[in-house]
C-alpha cells in the first residue's frame, strides 16, 4: 500500500522506518546519556539541551544505517562531520555559508587541549540542531547545507 503524505509531512517523509540513532560522548565516557538512542525530535532536543551548558565537547550520533555525524558542541556555536561508521572517505564537514571565505581559527577546549577549528566551520547552535535533526529523521546529512570534502 503506498504512502500517502499530508501537507504537514511534505517537508519530511514519515512513512518510513525509524531510524535509530544513538548518542556517544567521546570525551567522558561514564556520560550517563553514552548509547542513549535518539528516535525522534523531542529525544534528540532532550540530549542537546542537557549537555549545551558543557564546555564545547566532541560527540557523535550513530546511525544504524551506516553513517554518523560527529560533532564539537557549545553553547553557542556548534561543528559537524559526516562519514561512515567505519571512519571512511568521504568526510565531509559543514560549512558555514556566512563565513565561507573567512580565514582563522576557533579554540575549542575539547578534553584538556586546545583545538583550533577555521571559523568556516562553526554554525550557529540552530543551524547545528538543523544538521542534527535531519541526521536522526533520514541517517543522511542536510542537503541544502553547504559540505565540504576534507583532505581536498
């Protein structure tokens, strides 16, 4: 029986399988939220919301279809990196298309050292829940955001 969408559901393709995701912080692994899988929405802003406050910090959701996005989270501002579970080319990072062309670094604090990320790669904390959100609808990065193939 095919799908029918209503115009609620045209921006997003419900009838489908969930997705599942699960969150990992990779810097503290006694993070009671370590494995907690992300279905939805709501569980998804549940997990940014709890650990936003936290000094900027690298995390990952993992798809269960073979992809996941890695991330350094801060308040905010916020970085994201898709590729394969298996950690293979093509790794592709988010671009921030108000800083395109702009030039330095951001330190992020990530564990006890220092990180210099360009400054073309930090989005805004909404626009990263945007990246986010799509990532736990359909495993797959957003595609209207401009990625950029790193190592290129």
């Amino acid at each position: 029986m095919p799908c029918e969408l209503t115009d609620s559901e045209r921006v997003y393709n419900f009838c489908r399988e969930t997705m599942k995701t699960h969150f990992f912080d990779l810097l503290d692994n006694a993070n009671p939220l370590n494995g907690t899988s992300i279905e939805n929405l709501a569980e998804l802003q549940n997990v940014l919301e709890s650990v936003r406050e936290r000094l900027p910090f690298i995390a990952e959701l993992s798809g269960d279809n073979g992809f996941k996005l890695t991330f350094v989270l801060g308040p905010t501002e916020g970085c994201a990196q898709f590729c394969s579970v298996e950690n293979k080319p093509p790794y592709l990072i988010a671009v921030n298309p108000n800083l395109r062309d702009s030039e330095g670094k951001v330190e992020f604090l990530i564990g006890e050292t220092l990180t210099p990320v360009s400054k073309r790669y930090c989005l805004p904390y909404d626009a990263f829940v945007t990246i986010a959100a799509e990532f736990v609808q359909t495993g797959e990065r957003k595609h209207d955001v401009l990625w950029e193939e790193l190592g290129h």
